[in-house]
C-alpha cells in the first residue's frame, strides 16, 4: 500500500500501520454485530443470547433450535447426545509484552471466549489442588504439568478450547486462555461455560472426550460445587466420557475397558480428535497472534473459530452425504464380515455369547476391571509384568537408572514400536494412490504418532542420562508428510545399546526393566498365536461339515484369510520384542522359551496330527515348539473360545456403523432445520419492530441466503433420509409432516438445478461480451431488469382480468415488430445460434414438451403469461393450470400441495413477490428455469428473440 501511495519512493509515506489495523479492527466489530441482528427487534424464542457473536454447529442437537424434546419418543433419546471434545494448545500463546492503552476486546463474553474478568477472577481464587501423595492409576500424560511446558517470556501460554466432537466445530464460550500448563481448572470453567450457554433453551445430554478424561473425570463433581454461582452445572446432568481413539494408544489397559468409543453404546464412528484438525488451522495464525494485545489476540481468535465453523456449514451439504455413502459401504461390508465370521461358530456357543454383557465389571472388586471386547490377561504377560513393575516402584526411588516413571517409559517405548509397525502396513495397503481421505486420515495418525515420538524423546534425556548415540540401533520405518517413507526412527531403549555401554553408564537396572517388559510381550504374542491358530482351525473344521455352497465358501475362506492376517501381525510382535530381548544378554531360559518364529512354525496342532498320521517314520517328527513351551501353557477348551474376543470386537464394529448412520441421518434433519430457523428468524426480523429500509432490506437478503442454504442441504440429503437401510422415527416424522412428494415439488427441485447449470452455460457464452450485449449493468442487471417487467406485467394482467381493463403491452427491451421477426427467422445467423446453443446444451423446448417444467393449458396462441401466473426466483408457479406429472399425468393445483410451502416459504400462491426478493442476486441462478421452460409462448418467443440479439451482437463485436 506504501508504494502504491507514492511509487518509486514509499519511504516518503507516513507509517499508518497502526491506524489501518485499527480501522480494520472496527470493520470486523461492525459486520459482526450487524450479522449478530444489532439493533433489530429481538424475538422471544430465538434471541436468548443477544448480540450473539458466535455461529454455532448447525448439525448437531440444540434443544429449542433445530429439535424439541417433545418430538422425539423416549427410545430415540440416546441419539440425542451432544458430544464435545476438549484439548489445549501451547503454540496459541501470547508474548509478554507492553498492553496498548487502546487495545479493547470487542468479543469479551459475546463470542467464544467466556467473560475475561469473571473468568480471571475465578481461576486466580481457586489454585489448582495439591496432587494427592497415591499415585493416578494412569499418570504417565504431559497435560497439567508445568515443567513440560515454556512459561518464561510468555503472558498466556496457550488456549483450551470445546468443539463438536462430529464436525470440529468450535463451541461458543468453550475456549480458555491457559496461564501455566493445562490444568484441570481451565477445562473446569469452559465446560461450564459452554453448557451454559448451550442448555439456555433446555437441557439435553452431554458428552465428552479429553486426553486424560480418566483423570480429569475423578473429581468432577467435587470441583463442580466451586464454580460460580452463574455457571453450576445441575446436580442431575446426564454426562459420559470417553479419551480419544488416537491418545488412548498412550493409556493403561483399564482406560481401554473403560473409556474406549469403541466401547461405547450409540457414539457411532466418532473418534474425539476434533481440536486436532482446528489446532493445525490455529496454529496457522499463531505467529501474528502472539505479538498481538490481549483484546486484539482475542478478536482474532474469535473471528477465526467463527470462519472456520462458518465454513463447516456452508459445506455441510457436501460432507454429510459423503459421510453417509462411506459409512453404508462401510457397514455392508461390516455386516458381512460379521454374519461370515458367525457362521463358522455352532449356534450353542452364538447363543451363549449374545446373551453375555458387554459392560466392564470387576467381579472380584480387586481393580481387575474385564470385558469381553479385551483380550484376558495372560499370567506372566505384558500387562501383568508391567502392573507389578509400577508397583515396585515409588516416589522415594531416586537410584540410577531406576528413576520414578522409568516404567512407563519403556512401556511407552514398545508400544510406540507396535504403532509404528501399524502405520507402515497401512502406509502399504493403501499403495501409491490412496483417496484424498485415506491420505488425510494416514497423515492425522502420523501427526498424533508424531507428537507421542517428540514426548517420549523429551523424556529419554530423564532417564537415559548422557549415554550417547546408540551402538547398536534399531531403526524404524516412519510415513513422512508426502506419504512417502521419511528418515528411519530411532528410540534409543536399553536393548539398542550394548550391555557394556549401559553398565558403565549406571543403567543396568533399566535394561532389566526392559527385559522383563520384553518376556511379557513375547509371552502375550505367543498366546496370541496359539489362539488365533485355534479359532482357524475351528472356522476351517466348521466350513468343512457345514458350509456348502460356491457364496458361502468364498466367505467363508476370506474370513478364514484374515485371521491369517492377525496371525501374521502377532508374530511381528513377537519378533520384535524377541529381538530386543536378546541384545539384552538373555538367560538359558528365555532362549528356550522364546525361540525363532518360523511360517512353518504356525500350524494348529490339528494340523499336525492329521500329517502325523498320514506318515511314517516318526523318529525325528515333533509338533511346534509353541504347543510345547511353558511361556504360553495351553488351556481346555481354548479352540473355539480363542476366538470369542474377535467375534465380540466384530459385532460391535459392524453396531458402530449402523449407529453411524443413524446419527447422520439425525444431522442431516437437524443442517437442514437449523438453516430454515436462521431463515425465519431474519426474515421475522425484517418486519418487526422498526428496522429501516437498509436494514430491512439486509434481513431479507439473510433470510434468502439461509434459504438457499435449507434449499440445497435438503435436495443432497433428501435421498439419504429416505434410505431405510436404518430408522430414526424422529426423521421420518420430520419428513412426512414438512416434505411433500407431490409431483410439483419433485419437478420444482429438478427446475431449480436444471436452471443454476442454465444459468452458468449462459454465462459462458456471454463471457466477455457482458457490457457489449447488455449495458453497463451486464448480465445481472439485465435479468433483473426483466424480471421485474414480467413481474409488472403480470400484476398488470391479472389487473386486466380483474377489472376488464385494456392490457398494455408487455415491457420488453429486445421486442421486434413482426416484419424484424420474420427476417430474423430467416436470417443466416439464426443457425449460428442453433449450434451455439447446441454447443453448450441450450436448445429451448418446444411448446408442450415433456421436459419442461410447468405447461400451461392456456390457448396457445394467445400472448402473455398463462392465467394467475405469479413469476418467483425458483420459476413460474400456477395458481389454475394443470401441471404435468412426472409420469405424464395431469394434476391440477388449486391449493399449495401439503408440505410444499413448509421447505419453500417464499413460493407465495397467492400473491406477487415484492421487487426486493425476486431481483435478489443470490436468487438469480434460478430465474434462467422460468426462461428455458415454455410457460407461454410470450416467454418461448422472448428467449428466442434474447438469442437472436446475443449472436448479432456478438457478430458485430467480432
């Protein structure tokens, strides 16, 4: 701006950064206000939060808004919950710097931060509590610590924030500032603030997913009570929690049985990393936003959630029905998986496991929490091994090598190995062109696994000390950024160092940790194996007695194939962890017990039997090494219960897609309910109360723009909502009393799309000629210049009919006398415009066809529109006229069809559109239906006549 001020000498241009930012500021301030209704008459229902300058999920349930509890049955309530997700952010900080004595926040309380001073107040009277002397069950996580977090030079350290878990949308009131690390006290007043704001129209169901919701949930209602008055949550809140798929690789076993969505009834496919897709958009912004002032930076922030949550609902009608199609492809294939692996179990045992119950339970109250979606723990194992290592160790542990938390860490170590190993196969199933999804989802796990990698790097200085580079590495594969394969990982465990290196660096201890960790995963592979083998072999057994048939079979065989697979993966594990187990000087024993895993080792001892007995000369013969080792002894009745975790997992995979669908079908209504309720409530706003004529004018042109909103979001999902794959009465309901099938509704829908791609055609071929052809105003001038004459001409018929009075002739610019018609007919540039119309699909139909979209049974040849004809932005509509069906029927409309005035407000029957409504430009893609179908041979003869200019027009340009 400085060099287009004065060019070639921008030095001369006074510095008016400052005053621009802050023009820019007000601007902002004032688009939101006016978008926020300022200064309009406020309505009872709607208007609960004025000057509301936050744009919420349209999509998921608001209780007074886009659903009311009387409509839905008791049963159907469970789809009814609202989930969120919480996380925080350290790369949103702000810089400690010098406050500007004019930095005001004009979003303070009325956006999407709550009220800065209550909350400051709050958090600076209420300290975070002393951690309790009892270790947390699962206290391995960053979150709420301080020490891993840069506190100096910074003024705020981050931000937390709430959004939707479905869609990621930020919720309004739900984001905090952080001034330490991410304590529980800052989740504390933003739950509460969000649910305050969203339970002002009625109360609903909450859910929620955190990182560390296992310890965040602990005491809740016993930090509840210390809230402010304004925002206590009811004593009788119906709350559940869960942690998000991608964290919970970092938790404890228990949080698997417990707070798995996996495990969760009515949750659908969510997986609870909503915040991590808006933090990699923040984090975009943090740069500028950490030099900014406090009230600047919160603007900021404020405009950019609203941006962002607006954009999610404008592209609604495309995410949802993408959703929809993938998660129907997703429980077919589910389904079956499911129904092949069940057939290769006796009906006895089926019965016996669906009559079992999912919960967790802990039968014996000794913390030894089981369900039947987790594998058992195994005497010896992993898990087991690592319980009593942790209780081994204590506060007061302060040797060398066996610091507090040593445990954890090398447990997080071969975990980390497994996911890594997860993430290559992935990476290679996919192959080299994975879809645009596929490719997002990969790179969201390899960021989360990216960030776990950076944790347990930091924590390796802590416990490692000053070792050095490993001698003896073991490097792992990692997916970079491109999908490609990016730079080995090294994770420096004890086992890729010498046992020398480690003893004179005092880390013997920790390599005794890791040995013992590695004999438990080894002995839980090998259990693993053993049962997998066992159900292939049952499922082979029961295919061969029972199964006949070339379908049956096939399925059959690829459920059959696919516990090959698991098999497979399990002896990866094992492999590894028997690597590292013997750079970790073994003993005798494990180098019997855990001995190479050979592909020909893998073989049920079914299998062994029936080759022992079709053989001779057994002197050398001799079954598995892992039938025979005392690490994983075997059990009674192990063939078929081996794979009773698997068919459980199965049938709640296949649950979680039909739940799936069930809840975007319930989003679908809910897009399309929300968009109309914005609809009415401007449009209300426009005639109520005192508004001015710009601002009347600015409320209608809202409510036509939520309009077209409704509009599309019901033509894309419209379809998905009738799919009785699944039921959700409360949609259908929905849908019969407000959505017709009339025919008339069917063929407006199709005119409204079939006139948007008209109207783009039209554009093409006036591409750069618009000012030539049409004046100064162009195109749209032009249509909205005609379309209020055939408004006036209208309203001047009906008038003529009314009261006899002589009709005037119609208004129309391109109008030619009879002999100019005539010599335009037979002018050479008439077949020039045949095949420029052909070229881009534009040949007008005839008088009567089929195609069109409303025929009049008025006399052909007489002029002007057909009776009681009213013109509107989405076409012509008749009053008196036999409209044909689609099904070529004639069906007479005298009265709105039911539900047809519900989906279209503005389609009066009755009476003509003010000018306002029908030129608006937001309408004006529809207006080319009302010009392509013949209504009257007036309107044929005017497009023809429209044509004709066009070519001769442009031949002349030429």
């Amino acid at each position: 701006m400085e060099r287009w001020t004065k060019p070639g000498f921008p030095d001369d241009v006074d510095d008016r950064y400052r005053e621009l930012m802050s023009t820019y500021r007000k601007y902002l301030y004032i688009i939101k206000i006016r978008r926020a209704g300022h200064l309009f008459e406020l309505h009872q229902e709607f208007d609960v939060h004025p000057g509301d300058q936050a744009f919420d999920c349209v999509a998921c349930p608001r209780p007074g808004f886009n659903f009311y509890r009387s409509e839905v049955d008791g049963d159907e309530m469970k789809w009814f919950r609202a989930y969120f997700s919480y996380d925080g952010n350290f790369r949103a900080y702000r810089k400690n710097k010098k406050v500007d004595a004019g930095d005001v926040c004009f979003s303070d309380g009325i956006a999407f931060f709550p009220p800065k001073e209550e909350y400051e107040e709050w958090i600076k009277g209420h300290p975070e509590p002393k951690k309790s002397e009892e270790k947390p069950v699962c206290d391995n996580h960053k979150a709420g610590k301080d020490n891993l977090i840069k506190l100096a030079g910074r003024d705020i350290t981050g931000i937390g924030a709430f959004t939707c878990t479905s869609h990621s949308c930020v919720a309004p009131r739900g984001m905090v500032n952080f001034f330490k690390g991410e304590r529980q006290i800052y989740c504390d007043f933003a739950f509460a603030s969000m649910y305050k704001h969203l339970s002002s129209r009625g109360e609903l169901p909450i859910g929620m997913t955190y990182d560390i919701w296992c310890h965040w949930w602990t005491n809740f209602w016993r930090r509840m009570v210390n809230l402010p008055p304004l925002y206590q949550i009811p004593e009788d809140l119906d709350i559940t929690g869960a942690i998000p798929k991608w964290h919970l690789l970092g938790h404890q076993r228990l949080c698997w049985i417990l707070y798995s969505l996996d495990h969760k009834q009515f949750v659908g496919r969510l997986e609870g990393e909503g915040p991590e897709r808006v933090w990699a958009h923040f984090n975009e912004h943090s740069g500028s936003t950490s030099e900014q002032g406090p009230g600047q930076r919160q603007d900021s922030w404020c405009n950019i959630a609203c941006d962002w949550g607006f954009v999610k609902a404008i592209e609604m009608h495309r995410t949802l029905p993408a959703r929809f199609r993938e998660a129907k492809k997703s429980h077919s294939e589910q389904l079956s998986d499911h129904n092949n692996l069940t057939g290769t179990f006796p009906r006895r045992k089926i019965r016996e496991w669906e009559s079992e119950c999912i919960e967790p339970k802990d039968e014996k109250n000794d913390g030894n929490w089981t369900t039947p979606l987790m594998d058992p723990v195994i005497k010896g194992g992993y898990y087991e091994t690592l319980r009593e290592e942790r209780e081994n160790e204590s506060e007061a542990v302060r040797l060398t090598g066996r610091r507090t938390g040593a445990v954890r860490w090398i447990a997080d170590g071969i975990e980390l190995e497994h996911s890594l190993e997860n993430l290559k196969d992935e990476r290679r199933t996919l192959g080299s062109n994975p879809t645009s999804r596929q490719a997002e989802l990969l790179n969201s796990k390899r960021l989360a696994l990216r960030d776990r990698i950076d944790h347990f790097t930091q924590k390796r200085a802590l416990h490692m000390l000053e070792i050095g580079e490993a001698d003896r590495p073991r490097p792992l594969q990692f997916v970079g950024e491109d999908g490609e394969w990016a730079e080995p990982i090294e994770l420096g465990l004890p086992s890729s160092y010498e046992p020398s290196t480690l003893a004179a660096a005092g880390l013997s201890k920790l390599a005794d940790i890791e040995r013992k960790l590695r004999r438990g995963t080894c002995t839980d592979a090998l259990e693993s194996v053993k049962r997998l083998l066992g159900g292939k072999a049952a499922a082979i057994k029961f295919k061969n007695l029972h199964i006949s048939g070339q379908v049956a079979i096939t399925r059959a065989e690829s459920a059959i194939q696919k516990h090959t697979a698991k098999i497979l993966k399990a002896r990866k594990r094992y492999l590894n962890s028997r690597q590292a187990l013997l750079q970790l000087e073994p003993t005798e024993v494990d180098l019997d017990q855990y001995r190479d895993l050979e592909i020909s080792d893998l073989k049920p001892l079914k299998t062994y039997f029936e080759e022992y007995a079709q053989t001779t000369g057994h002197g050398k013969t001799s079954m598995s090494w892992i039938w025979r080792s005392a690490a994983a002894p075997n059990k009674d009745d192990w063939e078929i219960d081996s794979l009773k975790t698997e068919w459980f997992r199965s049938r709640e995979r296949f649950k979680r897609w039909d739940e799936q669908l069930v809840l975007l079908k319930r989003e679908m209504v809910m897009s399309v309910r929300s968009f109309r309720r914005y609809e009415e409530l401007w449009k209300w706003r426009a005639t109520n109360g005192q508004p001015s004529l710009g601002m009347s004018a600015y409320a209608l042109k809202r409510s036509a723009f939520f309009g077209e909103l409704a509009r599309r979001m019901l033509d894309a999902c419209l379809e998905h909502l009738k799919d009785d794959i699944v039921c959700l009465k409360w949609a259908d309901n929905w849908l019969a009393n407000n959505v017709s099938d009339h025919p008339l509704f069917v063929k407006h829908m199709a005119t409204i799309k079939l006139g948007s791609e008209s109207d783009k055609k039209l554009r093409a071929i006036c591409e750069g000629l618009e000012h030539e052809m049409f004046g100064e105003g162009g195109y749209d001038a032009f249509i909205a210049s005609l379309t209020c004459d055939l408004a006036e001409t209208s309203t001047n018929k009906n008038k003529e009919e009314e009261g006899g009075m002589e009709r005037a002739p119609c208004e129309v610019r391109m109008r030619r006398s009879p002999a100019q018609l005539e010599a335009a007919k037979a002018s050479p540039s008439r077949g020039l415009l045949k095949d420029k119309k052909r070229e881009h699909g534009l040949i007008i139909a005839s008088r009567g066809s089929a195609n069109s979209a409303v025929t009049s049974t008025s006399n052909p040849a007489r002029s002007g529109p057909p009776k009681d004809t009213v013109p509107s932005p989405q076409g012509t509509v008749s009053n008196s006229s036999n409209i044909n069906a689609p099904d070529g029927e004639s069906v007479t409309s005298s009265t709105p069809p039911p539900g047809f005035q519900h989906i279209h407000p503005r389609l009066d029957f009755s009476e003509p559109h003010p000018p306002n409504t029908i030129c608006s430009s937001i309408q004006l893609p529809a207006l080319s239906s009302h010009y392509s179908s013949p209504a009257s041979s007036r309107s044929s003869m005017e497009v023809e006549l429209f044509f004709d200019k066009l070519m001769r027009d442009t031949s002349d340009t030429a």
